[in-house]
C-alpha cells in the first residue's frame, strides 16, 4: 500500500517534467523570430499602395490569407527580410507570380514590401451609406436616355474590354474590329457583367467604384458611378423574369459587404454585412469578403460567395421594395473563390482553391450536393462547358498550383449519372498558373491559358485540346514575345476567340477557332494592361 502511494504521488511530478520537456520541445521546434525592421511613414504609405494593388486579393487586406497564404507578422518574422523580398520578386511554384521578374516590382520595392509585412497590419477605414451617397453620380438620368439604339452597330457582338492599369474599359465592335470608345472606370477592374436586356454594362474596380455604361448611346458613355467601399471585385443585375434590369448588387472586399444598388441609377438602396463566423471550426473573421456573385435561373436571388467563411448564400431580392431581404446560408468549403455555372444552369461550381476543391451548389433545391476534390489550386474563372465523349456533360476549370485541366461530370440523371460530381478525366497543359478556360457549344476547341506560371514559354502561350479527341495532347501555341496571355472569349458566333497580351503595350490577338489561324491583331495606343474582355451576348446568356 505505501508503494503504491508512493507512485501515485510520484505521478504529478512526472506529468510536470514531461510538460516542462514538452514545451522545451515544442520551443525548440519553433523557428526564431526576426526583429520588426524599421520603415518610414512615407514607406509604409508607399507599401500600402503596392500591397493593396498586388498582394490584398490573395492575402487579404488584414493578410490573414486565403487564395494565398497568411502573412501575419507570426509567419513573415520567420524568414528574413531578403528571403521575403526573394519570394515576392521572384514567385513561387504555386500560382504567385514573380512581380520582379514580370517587371512590375523593382527589387527595392521587393525589399520594401518584405518589410511592410512584417510589422502589424492596419485596417482601412469602413465605408458606410453616408460615404457612398457622396460618391454616386448620375450623369444620365433613364428619362434623358435614348429609346432606342443610337447607332446601328451589333451590340450583341461588343466585347467590353478591361484595360486594367488604365482604369479604363475598352468598347470593341466583334464585327469590324474597331474600338468604339473608352471609358473610364474603376481602378483595375476584376470583372464585368451585362444587365439582361444586355443594353447596360457593369464594371466593378478593385477600388470598389462600380460604373454603369449604356451601350444605345453613340458613342457609348457611362450613365452612373458610385463607390461601394475601400476594396471590392464583384457585381452582377436582377435577371429574374419581373426584375430585368431593377438591381444590382456588388461584392465587396471591404469593408466585407454586399451592396445592392438601384439597376437604372446606381443609387446605393442597401448594405448587408457579411462580416461573422467559418462554417467549419465556427470562429468569428473580421474580413469575410465577397468573392464571386452570378445572378440566378431559378429564383428572384443572387449567388454570393464569402470567401473566407466557406459559405455561399442564396440573396433573394423579390421583397426589396417592402424593405425585406432574404437570405438562405449554404455550407460549401473555405475558401470560395471563383465559378460558374453548369451546362443547364442549374448548379453553380466554385473553387474552393486553397482547400484544392470545387464545390456544387444546387440552386433550384437549394442546397450543396457535392464537394470534390481537383487540384492544387482549381481557378476557373467562369470555367468551360462541353460534352467529353467518354464521360459525357463535364464542367472543366484550370489550376493555379499545377499544369492540368480537371473535368468534372456534371449530369446527375440519365446515362452518365455515375460521373455526376467526380473528376473524370485530367488533362495535362503547358504549365500551372492557369487562370481561364474557354469553349463554345458550337466549337470542337478548348482553350487554356497559363498565365501565373513561372515558365516564360507557358505563360505566353495557349494549350488547346481538341474535345473530339482528349487522349490527345494539347496543341501549344506561343503568341508573344513580351507580356502574358490572358483570358480567352469567344464573339457571338463563336468561331473567333479573343486573347489578351496582358502588358502597358497591350494588344487584343483574334483567332479562327476553326484553323487555330491568327485572324489580326487589335493594337492601339489605348489598350494599356488589356486583360478580361467579355462578349455581350456570351456573357448575357452565360455562355462558356
């Protein structure tokens, strides 16, 4: 009995020296932390600029990650100043360009930013109704608009596109290939979209100021701008039979909101905070940020995506008027990034791309019916729709993180309904980096770009697989000697694809989808940092 006492006092004691063992361990283990450098005020100012044009989108304005990785003071005082500024100019193998080596930091601006991450990050200011009231202009009331066209170009045949560094966005009539006009818009605008009757075009900058363009007008010119906020990258109009063109709605980055404006002014009508908990570990984020937004076929809703909570919402906007907003909460996957939709638009697909997943929402029974893992790093901009002829009805998306195209199935009945949300096929491209992908229903091509990838020779060119024949290996095409290529459209009829070398130069390359030819060459003084460029008619119908 007095052993066995003597044991059990001895108990604490162990427990005590293996904590005390633990911890050393544990502290050993952990990498010692640099000092915080010294910066200047001017320099942290200068910092901020360059980290909210490059780095926020990927790290987060509070760099607490997502698409990239976190760069909290915790992570970055791990490596020294020259290993940062050494990642940040040169890049890295998944999916981070070199900003040095694309020529578009300097290595002292490297050295700067390497520092600017390593002290405490500081939140912008918020950004309420009172703001955005004191930005919206309406330059053109609907009542001093025309009736009717103004010019007798095809509208259906403009591509509206985004001159990136410019802050402008570039009218190009499809047909004869002339630019029509320039616009100003936002700073460095992520996305577009057109109202349902495809008369008006929507522009969100990363500077959250959203433009509305009316494309009857000749020239086209815009009607009515507002800024949402300090940061934002998505917007999208009401195309729900009884609410054509009524709404509109942007995403914003921050402060973390969705905005939901009048369709035919811009007038800011509601804010709605996204800010809360994940839907996995349920902790509160100060930054959940609106990623991609598409505006729904079966419902009076909008699609929202918060990026770093992992969840999607179905916005019903139909009781507006009488003051009511409805929202139905999805658990998806963090962290939600972009997509699009399937072949019958009923299923929306987005990347969760720092989980390697893209998940499926069901719009019409609302709710997720899928998660499926892809890749490293799925990004497929609105992804690309076709028929693979061993596997039937696929939805396709690039990666980031490696060279490859995953197609995932997506018809939950009929013959092929054993492939229903499972990668069927993987396709191997030139290189990682990818950010687009794109086909036509009436084309046999399908065209990928490779645009972060380290590799000079990938990201100037094009892998394009023949969807008759998948076993076969991509045809390669280089299109430049300066710049990268990005994003790929297809015109109305969709047998020219659109392609953009994206540098200050710039240039628009079409191409014959039938000949894989270069058909010409769009250049013009104006076409400064050309990047997304979106057709009228395929992006009013959802085409891709």
């Amino acid at each position: 009995m007095k052993k066995l006492l003597f044991y059990v006092l001895l108990i604490p004691i162990f427990l005590i020296a293996n904590i005390g063992i633990s911890k050393a361990a544990e502290e050993a283990k952990a990498p010692a932390l640099q000092p915080v450098p010294e910066i200047s005020k001017e320099d942290f100012a200068k910092a901020t600029g360059i980290y909210f044009n490059r780095c926020g989108g990927c790290h987060g304005t509070l760099r607490k990650g997502a698409t990239g990785k976190s760069l909290m003071p915790d992570k970055t005082l791990t490596k020294t100043v020259a290993k940062l500024a050494g990642i940040i100019y040169d890049g890295t193998e998944g999916g981070m360009p070199g900003w040095g080596t694309t020529g578009v930091l300097s290595k002292e601006e490297s050295e700067l930013l390497a520092k600017f991450i390593q002290h405490e990050p500081v939140a912008p200011p918020e950004w309420n109704m009172k703001d955005m009231k004191a930005t919206w202009k309406l330059i053109v009331p609907p009542d001093k608009r025309p009736t009717a066209p103004a010019h007798k170009r095809n509208i259906e045949n403009f591509f509206a596109v985004i001159l990136r560094d410019a802050g402008q966005i570039g009218i190009i009539d499809g047909d004869t290939k002339e630019i029509v006009t320039v616009v100003n818009s936002g700073f460095a605008v992520h996305t577009l979209r057109y109202s349902y009757s495809g008369r008006y075009l929507y522009t969100i900058g990363r500077d959250a100021k959203a433009t509305m363009v009316d494309l009857w007008m000749n020239p086209p010119q815009t009607v009515a701008e507002v800024k949402t906020g300090i940061e934002a990258r998505s917007i999208d109009s009401s195309k729900y039979k009884g609410f054509y063109d009524k709404y509109a709605v942007v995403g914003n980055y921050w402060p973390p909101s969705y905005v939901i404006l009048d369709g035919q002014t811009l007038e800011p009508l509601k804010i709605v905070s996204t800010r809360g908990y994940t839907y996995d570990t349920n902790e509160y984020h100060p930054e959940l940020r609106v990623a991609s937004i598409v505006a729904s076929h079966h419902a009076p809703e909008w699609v929202l995506n918060i990026k770093e909570a992992g969840i999607t919402l179905l916005v019903d906007y139909s009781k507006l008027s009488e003051g009511t907003i409805t929202e139905t909460r999805i658990d998806a996957e963090r962290f939600l990034h972009d997509g699009g939709w399937d072949k019958t638009k009923r299923y929306f697909l987005v990347a969760a791309n720092m989980r390697d997943k893209v998940v499926v929402i069901d719009t019409k029974d609302r709710k997720r019916v899928a998660v499926v893992e892809t890749g490293v790093k799925p990004h497929p901009g609105r992804g690309a729709n076709f028929n693979d002829p061993k596997n039937g009805p696929v939805y396709a998306t690039p990666h980031l993180g490696e060279p490859m195209v995953a197609l995932i199935g997506t018809a939950p009945e009929g013959k092929y309904k054993g492939n229903a949300w499972k990668v069927v096929r993987k396709l191997k491209t030139a290189g990682e980096g990818g950010l687009f992908i794109k086909t036509h229903p009436r084309s046999n091509n399908l065209w990928v770009d490779h645009t972060l990838a380290k590799s000079e020779d990938a990201y100037r060119s094009v892998s394009i697989f023949n969807i008759k024949d998948l076993d076969a290996p991509p045809k390669i095409i280089k299109l430049a000697d300066r710049g990268r290529i990005v994003h790929m459209e297809y015109n109305k009829a969709g047998d020219e694809v659109w392609i953009a070398l994206w540098d200050k130069k710039g240039e628009i390359i079409v191409f014959d989808d039938n000949t894989l030819k270069e058909k010409t060459r769009i250049t013009d003084s104006r076409l400064v940092t050309p990047t997304g460029k979106f057709n009228v008619y395929n992006t009013r119908y959802d085409i891709y």
